[in-house]
C-alpha cells in the first residue's frame, strides 16, 4: 500500500484500511473502490491523505493495536477529555456555591476517567510486548477532527515501545504510556485559533501554548493517585537539551529522562501527521528532522533508539533513486535495507537492492 494525498487523487484507487468518523462509525471499508463523490465524503469528515493498494505490490497494514482495540482505546480518551475540559473550564470560572458543587462532581468524574486511563495503560502495555522488537512500518491516517486523541495514542505507543527496548519497568512503562494521554489534556486551554494556526504565533500567543505544560502539571498534580513522575512528564515534555525548551529552560540530564523519550516520540508523531494547515512528513524526513537536531533539542541514544524502530521507507513507498529512477519499496534485504521495484515503461521487471549500492540515494 502507499499514502495518497486526497485533494489530488484520481479516482479508481482501492482504500487499504478501514476509515472512521470522529465518532467511530465506519466512512469506507477496506477494498473500497475510490470515486470523487467518496473522495469529497473522506474531506468533508477530516481525511486529508489515505493509504491506497497498489497491486501487485499490496501489503496489508500491520498495527501494533488492531482496529478493535484502537477504536476502543480512541473511545476511552475522547470520553476522558470532553470530561477534562469541563472541569478545567469550572475551575476557571466563577467560584460560585452552585459552581464548586459542579466542580466536586466533575473531580469524582476525573478519576473515574482515570481509572479507565490506567487500566486501558495496562492492557496496551500487555499488547506491546511482542512489537518493541519489530520495525514499525504502519500508523493509521489521522481524522483532524480527533487529532489530539490519535495524538496523544500515537504518541504513547512510541514512546512506550522505547521504554520496552530499553526494559524498563512496569511502573516507568505505565507513566510513560499515561503521560502522553496527560500531557495533551493541558492542550484543552489552549483556544483553537491558536491551535489551529498556520501561520507562526505572536509572542503572547506562544505564551500562552507554553502555559499547557504547567496546566497539565497543575491538574494532574491534584490526582493523588498518580505517581510523581507522571507529574514530571507533563511538566518537562517540551524542555530540550540546550535548555531552549519550556517552561523552565532545563538541560541536558536536568530533564527526566522519561521526559526525553516523551518529547521525542510526540515530536515524530506530530510531523507525520496531517494538519489542517499542512501534510505530514514521510517518515524518513521525520526522521532527519529529529536526527539533525539530536544533541541538541533531543536525546541522542533515545533517538537512535527510534530510528532502529522506525522503517524509513514503509512497504508501497515511492521513491526517487539518485532523483532519477522513480520506484515502489517492495521488500527489504537482510540488513533492512529496502528492495526497489523500479517504474518503467518497457515491462521488464528491475529491481534494485539498496544494500547492494550504497552509492545511492534514496528520497520520497
């Protein structure tokens, strides 16, 4: 299979995965035959690129979460956060006797979420066990529409598939898994037009996105169940090595090492995803992205980790060779290196194994 960009694709093209609205009910099924009617329908419901077979190289996706599990994890977030977000607004409000009475209601409210955050935790840790070995080539197309929750998930399961690389324990796996869910409830104070902006923010308005670190903390702080690490995750997420990060300007090893790995994994997932106001990267050029700046803004060892996770070039990718030779990733060579089934006009099968020609370049 391979991504398509919705707004320029013929039509005629096979979906390759089930898609779904914002609500969990099933837009199109997998195999479905593209038209433009159907094409509009995926647009109008947050789709901005989608995964296409392209035979006679099809390769189904492989989720580390089946379609079952992850809409019922989606589920589990989004009830989560509508609930989060009343009871950060009833804080904010006017602390009326009528008010406060809404406020404890809301409290009981959060930590039955929370309840449900962990156990959901536990049981996508028992999941991931058998994946943190294996290259992760496939994440599902975002819906905009529910992008801080596939977000936050996404983010989860990367960052928690290099906690499992690195053996960490139950405990740091558990708070690096519920601190991605937590981090991006300090998201719901931040105004949408801010959010959603595409152009760069004002001063006043960057100060106001880095005020969700602190209101994540602030909120999660009061959950007395939650370990203090969790805290610390929330708080360190988009500190950076330089100490250019916020919202304390930390360095190097002042910043939690759980904090490093979270910002990593949320930073790659944030590239390769679609936005309104641009196309996610692919994933090699994520990849370089986070790599030119490792030592710098990330940790160098937690991003050497990820690339040995990631497959730079899924299956079904088109690629450029040398910015010539236009070709389709079929398979990958013993050393991971991936097998290019070149494009031509002349029907002669030509294949070229990259690991054969380290000479070449290789780009998207």
């Amino acid at each position: 299979m391979r991504r398509e960009i919705l707004e320029t694709m013929t039509e005629d093209y096979k979906l390759a995965c089930d898609l779904f609205d914002e609500n969990n009910h099933l837009l199109l099924a997998k195999g479905v035959c593209l038209n433009q009617k159907n094409i509009n329908h995926l647009l109008r419901n947050g789709y901005r690129t989608v995964f296409i077979e392209n035979d006679p190289h099809r390769v189904d996706p492989n989720p580390i979460l089946t379609t079952d599990f992850y809409l019922k994890a989606i589920k589990v977030i989004k009830l989560a956060f509508i609930d989060f977000k009343i009871l950060m607004q009833l804080r904010e409000g006017e602390q009326t006797p009528k008010n406060r009475h809404k406020l404890i209601k809301a409290l009981e409210v959060r930590d039955l979420h929370m309840d449900r955050l962990v156990q959901l935790t536990d049981k996508v840790i028992d999941l991931s066990r058998g994946s943190y070995t294996q290259k992760i080539d496939f994440f599902r197309p975002k819906n905009l529409y529910l992008y801080n929750i596939q977000h936050a998930l996404n983010t989860g399961l990367i960052a928690l598939l290099i906690g499992l690389n690195q053996s960490m324990n139950k405990n740091e796996l558990r708070s690096l898994f519920l601190s991605s869910i937590l981090c991006e409830m300090g998201n719901l104070t931040i105004p949408e037009e801010i959010l959603l902006k595409s152009e760069g923010l004002t001063d006043e308005e960057f100060h106001v996105v880095k005020g969700h670190c602190r209101d994540a903390y602030t909120e999660v702080g009061s959950c007395t169940e939650l370990n203090y690490i969790i805290k610390i995750i929330c708080l360190e997420h988009h500190e950076k090595i330089d100490g250019s990060g916020y919202p304390n300007g930390l360095t190097g090893e002042n910043i939690n090492p759980l904090a490093r790995i979270l910002t990593i994994a949320d930073t790659f997932d944030a590239l390769i995803s679609d936005r309104s106001y641009r196309l996610g990267h692919s994933h090699i050029k994520a990849l370089n992205i986070l790599s030119s700046l490792a030592g710098i803004h990330y940790d160098t060892h937690y991003m050497d980790v990820l690339k040995d996770l990631i497959v730079p070039y899924p299956l079904g990718s088109l690629v450029s060779v040398n910015q010539r030779i236009r070709g389709i990733v079929v398979d990958y060579s013993s050393n991971h290196k991936p097998i290019i089934q070149v494009i031509n006009n002349h029907g002669s099968p030509i294949r070229i194994d990259m690991s054969d020609y380290p000479q070449l370049t290789l780009e998207t």
